[in-house]
C-alpha cells in the first residue's frame, strides 16, 4: 500500500481547543495534513490538555478516569503532556507555542497562516477577533484559506452569546430529554459530550468538502459550523417527529426508535455484565423463540408481528431478563448470533480494550513513549483507504515539541529572531509561571 497520505501538503494552522475542534482537526492530520496546534503558555484553556495546568495525584484520583487517568495515576510536572482523555485527539499533529495576544506573536501567527491552507478553531465567539483575527484578517493573509468555525450555537441568533461545552450544548441539542431510562428526569441523566464528537466528524467532513472546492476552483471559503446543530443531528427522529407530527419525545431507555421489539440491554450474571439484544425482524423473533425452547410466553397469540409484540414488550423484557441473569454475558451473546438473533455484549472501556476481536482488527495501535506518556494502545482511524496507508504515525504532541520544526525550518526565522521570542517566553516547552501558580 502506498506511503502516500490523501491530505498530504495540506497544512492546518489549528487554534481548536476541548474535543470537538480538536476531533474535527485530528481527521485532517489523520489523512496526513500537516496540522499544526497554535498553543498559548499564558493562557490556560480548560480541558483541552489537560484537566488543571498543575494536579498533584490525590486531586487526579478525585477527578473521573477518563479525564484524571493519567499513568500510573500520576499527574507529574507537565500533566498536559500526559491526560489521556485530551492527548488522544493530538496524535498526528505538530505543537509550537507562541503568545498571539502580543504584536510579535500575531506577526508569527499570521505567517503560519500564510503557509497554510485550513484554519480551524472553536474557541469562544470574539476570541480570534480581538486578536486582530477576523476573517478578512486572516484572509488578507491568505486569500484561498478554508475557515472552519465551530460556535456552540451559532455566530447569530438569540444565543449568539452563548458559552457552552459538551454537556451545555448537549441539552440543547435534546440530548438530556431523548435519553436516559424510561422512568428518569433529564436533569438525572450523566453527561456524555457525544455531541463533540459528531461535532468532530462534521467539521473535518466540511473541511475536506472545502478543500475539494478550492482544488476545483481555487476559492476558499469560509464555514459556520454550529455545535448544537450538529449535536441535535444525533436524534433526526425525534425532530421529524415533531416538525411533522407536533410531538414531543422524551426517552425510550434502550427501546428501538425503528420499532423493533424486542430491543432492550439486560443484566448478565456477575457484577456489571450486560448484553445487548434486538430482534429486528419476525425472522429474528422466531428464532429467538427457538433458542429459547419455544416457552409459553413466547409463542403466545399476536407476538409473530413486531406490532404485537410492541404491545406486550413489558412482559417480554421481563421474561428476557430473567432469562440473560442467569447466563455467562459472552457465551450468550456468542450462542445468540450462532442461532441468528442480533446480540452483543455492552464493553467497559477495559474489556474493549481486551475484545479479541478488536484485538485481532486493526481497532488499536501502539504509539511510541514520549517523555511523559508510555509506548500506549491508541485507538486508531476508523476508516481505510485502498490507496494509502491511513494509520496513525506520531505519538500526541508535546506542548512546544515541534516549535524548532516551525519557527526554524517554516517560517525561517533568524537565530537573532528566535532568541528574542525565546526570551520572551513565546518559544517553550511549558506553561508561563503565572498559570503554574509561581
């Protein structure tokens, strides 16, 4: 397969921050862009690097793993360089710091943005403005540029002034009516942040939509990308059916939305073990039935149809969970798909991590250590191309690691140059003192 990468010579100058932007951007640097993090030592963006630019161990080990699992459950002196919830959306790209907010860092900024073909952020509205960045800034830097933003609601409208992360945007999206249990409160309901990652997908699918573009005509354009708009595309269901039916839909818990039936995830034996069951057509119920030894409950009038068997679909989840409760979770889900019913098993993220299938798929890749992160599993693109080779190449930047690779070999700066920056504190490898609290 060829060494060649789909977005090679493309490079993104990326302010994005958090997960969605990052996502959108780690896409394009995925394909092989040349994706390039703009990153400040004064300034702190929360929950892009790292929960807290300084986190002694017992404050990690209060904060949920996903966010505060770092190796070994230690933080370290440079936990930005080590939170695996936030270095996962940095592999493939390149990291340089500069302070933008000072005139002889915006000098450096803009000739990176002159070198490049993407500019992408997702920072607050007004951020890359009151940098002296509005779009025809950047554009009389770069007139064919592809600009991507991604607001949390929009650049107008009523809440045009609107601040927002996953959770926030999450709720107005719907997310925290449309799911949870069937007998649950929104306000209940855990966060998910699923919308950052949908947000991810759209905003890289626009910027190589873009990109296409200007390859055809030469123009680049500008996108507005609205988070929640593209979070609220989770559940199309439940907005055709109120733009269509006037109703309002709350959650269904683990029921089909296509009414199948029965769908639902019950407990297996042992602690937290679960399984996932659909049957998605009369075919699949009958041999359910089957497999189950054809019980009176189950061959009971009207349930050969999904409609009949919508009707009784709490008697069925209770028969089927007092059926799976006795069961081992893995040699059921196994036996199930062996008899032709839809079944699978619900994975923690340790188990699936130790999947075999996912272990004998490409689903993972070991990426080399890096001074603050082992040699570590990640998870790789979950696309191919039957051209070129799309993987992942790097381990996730370290704060600084590349600003030789800018500064030196494409901007070009003199040696005079890079010691007056580097003096100035914009060329580093770690936060200024006043974020450290020193």
């Amino acid at each position: 397969m060829s060494a060649y990468l789909p977005l090679e010579g493309v490079r993104v100058c990326d302010f994005a921050c958090v997960w969605a932007g990052q996502t959108a951007t780690m896409y394009l640097a995925d394909l092989g862009a040349d994706c390039i993090k703009v990153e400040n030592p004064y300034v702190w963006n929360p929950a892009t690097r790292a929960a807290a630019p300084v986190l002694p161990a017992a404050a990690a080990a209060m904060i949920p793993p996903w966010m505060g699992g770092h190796p070994d459950g230690d933080p370290g002196p440079r936990p930005w360089n080590n939170s695996p919830a936030f270095i996962h959306v940095i592999r493939n790209k390149r990291s340089f710091t500069v302070d933008s907010r000072r005139p002889e860092g915006l000098a450096i900024v803009k000739s990176l943005i002159a070198v490049s073909d993407v500019l992408a952020e997702n920072l607050a509205r007004g951020t890359l403005e009151k940098l002296g960045l509005d779009d025809d800034a950047i554009r009389a830097v770069r007139p064919d540029i592809v600009i991507l933003h991604l607001p949390a609601y929009g650049r107008t409208g009523a809440y045009v002034e609107g601040r927002g992360y996953g959770a926030h945007i999450d709720g107005v999206a719907g997310s925290t009516i449309l799911r949870g249990y069937r007998d649950s409160a929104p306000e209940t309901n855990v966060q998910t942040f699923a919308g950052d990652f949908f947000v991810g997908m759209h905003g890289g699918l626009a910027m190589l939509a873009a990109l296409r573009h200007r390859r055809r005509t030469g123009q680049g354009q500008t996108i507005e990308l609205a988070q929640a708009e593209c979070s609220a595309s989770m559940f199309p269901q439940a907005a055709l059916d109120a733009a269509w039916n006037g109703r309002s839909s709350g959650s269904i818990g683990n029921r089909s939305t296509e009414g199948f039936a029965p769908n639902g995830v019950f407990a297996a034996r042992g602690e937290d073990r679960w399984l996932a069951l659909s049957c998605r057509s009369d075919a699949e119920w009958q041999a359910l039935v089957d497999f189950l030894g054809r019980p009176a409950w189950a061959t009971a009038p009207g349930l050969e149809t999904a409609e009949g068997r919508r009707a009784a679909e709490d008697a069925i989840e209770a028969e089927l969970a007092a059926f799976v409760a006795a069961r081992d979770r893995d040699e059921l889900f196994r036996d199930l798909q062996n008899a032709g019913v839809t079944a699978g098993p619900v994975l923690s993220a340790k188990d699936a991590t130790e999947d075999p299938h996912a272990i004998q798929s490409p689903t993972w890749k070991r990426l080399d250590a890096t001074e603050d992160y082992p040699a570590t599993e990640f998870p790789a693109p979950s696309f191919k191309f039957s051209r070129s080779d799309v993987t992942l190449r790097t381990p996730p930047a370290l704060l600084g690691e590349h600003n030789e690779y800018v500064y030196r070999e494409l901007l070009g700066i003199s040696d005079e140059e890079h010691a007056t920056l580097e003096a100035g504190g914009h060329i580093t490898t770690t936060y200024a003192d006043e974020i450290l609290g020193r």
